[in-house]
C-alpha cells in the first residue's frame, strides 16, 4: 500500500463505531515502549526554538499562470504558503 496523506479538508470524519473502537482500547494496550519518558517541562519552550524548525525563507521572483494565481488566492490570506506547501510536497514525493 503507498503513503496515504490528509489533510483538514480530506480527512475522514470519525462515526460512532470509529469512537466506540477507540474507546474499547486499554491504557495497558498501547505499546508506549519507543517513546522516551518526558521528565523535565522545565527546559521545553517550543515558541522560544521556533527558530530551530523554521526554513530559511528567500524572496524570489517568477511568472505563473493567471488561473493558478486565481485558484491559490481563492482559500484567501496565505496563498504563498499554501504554493510553497504544495511545492514541498512535489519535492519530498520526487525524492
């Protein structure tokens, strides 16, 4: 089976029985055995080491269609992050 991706928009809405299933799941069920125990809060400030996870951004110039500028400015405020989305994605896949 390949990779499957969602997103907010494509997402599969859960019913009854999908929550009914996940209820029916113990604690003692759920194999944690990989994930490293989280002791100490006191060092973790993700808002301070954004920096850390933020691409350097580059301002570029390029002429695109006009109807692919109409389509990515139809979702309103954001269409250059929604372009480099999709362009990340087009990179990742080609790799």
């Amino acid at each position: 089976m390949g990779m499957v991706s969602y997103n907010l928009q494509t997402l599969p809405k859960l019913n009854r029985e999908d929550w009914e299933k996940v209820d029916e799941i113990k604690d003692d069920d759920i194999d944690c055995s990989d994930i490293p125990e989280f002791k100490d809060s006191s060092q973790f400030h993700p808002w301070q080491d954004r920096k850390l996870f933020k691409p350097i951004k580059v301002a570029v110039t390029c002429k695109l269609d006009a109807d692919i500028v109409a389509w990515l400015k139809q979702g309103g405020k954001g269409y250059q992050t929604r372009l480099n989305n999709i362009l990340r994605q087009v990179m990742v896949h080609a790799q």
